[in-house]
C-alpha cells in the first residue's frame, strides 16, 4: 500500500489518535460526502444533542388567516405534517377537543381557515448550494426554511384507474404538479420541485391534511410574514432529534439534509436570516474551539461541493470527537463508515472495530479516477488489531 505516489491521502489510527499508517495526512484533499461527518459532528455541538427543529403557527382570530413560519425542518414530511396538522385543530378551541376523531365533527363547521400564509425569511432567499445540479435527485432538491418531503414528491401510474398515484400512502399526490409529472414521460419515479413550487408545497400539503380532517380551507396559500403581534404563537416541534437527523443523512447521503442543517447552525450561532456563510463561520468557530484547527476550506456541509478541502489528519481529529456517535454511520461487517463519491473522488471514513474491542478510526481521500482506493481499504483492515 503506497499512497504517497498517488493524489490521495490516508490516515489510520487507534481509538486514542495514535497513528498506525499515514500517508499525506496534512496535505488537503476534496472530501466528497464524508464532510457529512464533519457537519452531523458539528450539528451535535452547536444546535446540541437533545435539539429538534420547529415550527412555528397561528391562526389570526379576525381575519382566519393560518400563519406558518419554517426554521429548516429538513424531516418535515407528511406524516408529521398531518400531525402538526392535527395539533393546530386541537388548539383552535381550546377544552372543546377530548377525542380528535369524535369530538371534532361536532364543531367543526363553525370553524374555517381563510389563507395559509407561508413565512420563509428564517432562510435568506439568496442561498444557492454550490455543486448543486438541476437533476431529478433528491441530492438536487433546492434549500428552504420550509420545505416539505425533502422539497420531491414520487409517484407511480395506476394501472388500474389509468392515472397517476402518489407513490407513497402516506402522501397525496397534489393536482398542482400533475403537468410536472407528465413532462417526465415516467410511469414511475420522483420529480424535484422547483424553488418557487417548493416555497408553496408546504401550504398546499398543510391544506390538504386541514380538510381530510374536516376543516374548511376557503382562501388561497401564499407567502407572507408571519405577524406575531395578532396572534399567540405556538411552536410545534419535530419528533426527530438531531440525532435522528443526523443518522438519517448520514444512512442516505442526503444533501438536502446536510445543508439544512448546515443552514441552522448559522443561523443559531449568527443570528437569521440564515446564510451558507454564516453556517462555514459556526463550523469553523466550533472547530478552532472544540478541534484546535480552522485552515480548512469549506464551501457548505453536504460535500457536494469541490471547493471543500479538508486534510486527512483534519478528519481524523472528527472522527475522534464523532467516536461516541460511530452507531450512527452504517455499518459492514467491523466496519463503521461514509463514503463519498464525485467525479473523479472517491473517500471513505469511519472507525473499523478491532479483535480487541477497540476502535480504529480511519480516513481515505482519493482525488483520482480509479486509483488505489479498494487497495488501500483492504490494506487497512489487514493492519487493525
């Protein structure tokens, strides 16, 4: 194994940071999608282990008008919105709701909602990942501070009843994309909403689930401010924690989630509206601080991004920090890990788990097609304990 010819760079330790093998440790390299580890690493820190995202709402007792305002709920999906849905109800006439399916219908017919108004400016709208594509990945999927089932929707043609489904039971497929659908010439498969049709679909969906439970929707969904001064707000909260966030964008490389929650450090750290700069600043403070480094490039947190470059021995003080969380990362045989792929970059990190119990963190950066990668991972194995 000899990475020292190659554009790359290796790094495996013992549990404690004692090197083993190294190879261009210092030298940077792009990281690929093992920057997740890094931004989840981050995420625990500065937002903390107990954190879950929030959303806030109100409905406006003169004009009815539902207001909803996002800070970057990057699992905001529709069985949750059904239950945010459901708590909105609950609390329109406080004491009047002792069962939900029972009580309600009883009241319900006095009771409406006129628009439903959407306040995204905890987010600036400035904000354009860089090394996002226009495909129909969900990895492409634009960022918001409310946004909803990772900003896609998946759907499938009935055979039975000649028309297209929604793809998931759980979510309904909304008229309003319909054409987008079409476009594809698909039977099956997912398309990824534009910025403006994502800005909406949270309302839409929210709509949706307000009349499957027999409230009235009478008027439009449109953005606007969230004017706290004309109601009580209420903050629902998620029922995921950070921990579950992160384990879900680690478990599918999501970058919509990465940088979402990217997004949310800054924002908590330097104030809204929430800038990818604000979010470099916090990971970077976090880093001096909590890691004794900041000479590192970052250009956001999914790794999307080739503009990211981080050194071997860099990720290894994460990994170090990240060992009590290595459950999270999937799991191979001994072997914790995220990998990361982009043209022409291959990576991998995580922590291989030793015949004495212990763990062995890792980091392997490959900056060329092809080379080397699947030897030196092998190799490794071959010298852990």
């Amino acid at each position: 194994m000899n990475a020292k010819n190659l554009n790359a760079g290796v790094v495996l330790a013992d549990d404690q940071g004692n090197i083993l093998y190294g190879q261009n440790r210092e030298k940077p390299f792009i990281p690929a999608s093992i920057l997740k580890i890094f931004t989840s690493l981050s995420a625990l820190n500065i937002l903390g282990p107990d954190f879950h995202f929030s959303t806030d709402y109100y409905v406006d007792p003169d004009s009815k008008n539902l207001y909803l305002k996002g800070f970057g709920d990057p699992l905001l999906i529709s069985e949750v919105i059904e239950t945010l849905c459901l708590e909105i109800i609950s609390k329109a006439k406080p004491g009047q709701i002792q069962d939900i399916d029972t009580d309600i219908a009883n009241y319900i017919n006095n009771y409406i909602v006129r628009d439903i108004i959407l306040d995204h400016t905890y987010f600036s709208d400035q904000i354009q990942v860089p090394g996002k594509g226009r495909s129909l990945n969900p990895y492409d999927a634009p960022v918001g501070a409310l946004s909803a089932n990772f900003n896609t929707i998946l759907f499938q043609w009935d055979k039975g009843k000649k028309r297209f489904a929604s793809g998931e039971s759980q979510t309904p497929l909304l008229p309003d994309f319909l054409g987008e659908i079409k476009k594809t010439g698909l039977k099956q498969g997912r398309i990824v909403l534009s910025k403006q049709q994502s800005l909406i679909y949270p309302g839409l969906l929210v709509k949706f689930f307000l009349e499957k439970n027999h409230i009235a929707v009478t008027g439009s969904v449109r953005l606007g401010k969230f004017e706290e001064e004309k109601g009580v707000k209420n903050t629902f909260f998620s029922p995921f924690d950070i921990k579950q966030v992160v384990q879900k964008l680690l478990k599918y490389s999501n970058n919509y989630m990465a940088n979402l929650v990217f997004l949310a450090m800054g924002a908590k750290t330097y104030g809204p509206p929430a800038t990818l700069e604000k979010g470099v600043k916090a990971v970077k403070m976090f880093s001096k601080q909590r890691l004794g480094f900041d000479d590192f490039v970052l250009a956001e947190g999914s790794g999307l991004s080739r503009s990211n470059r981080i050194s071997c021995d860099q990720m290894l003080k994460v990994l170090i920090e990240f060992m009590p969380f290595h459950g999270l990362l999937k799991k191979k045989d001994n072997d914790f890990f995220k990998t990361g792929t982009l043209s022409g970059i291959r990576t991998r990190a995580g922590y291989i788990f030793g015949k004495n119990g212990r763990l062995y963190p890792y980091v392997i950066m490959v900056n060329q097609k092809n080379k080397g990668y699947d030897a030196i991972l092998k190799n490794l194995i071959r010298l852990v304990p």
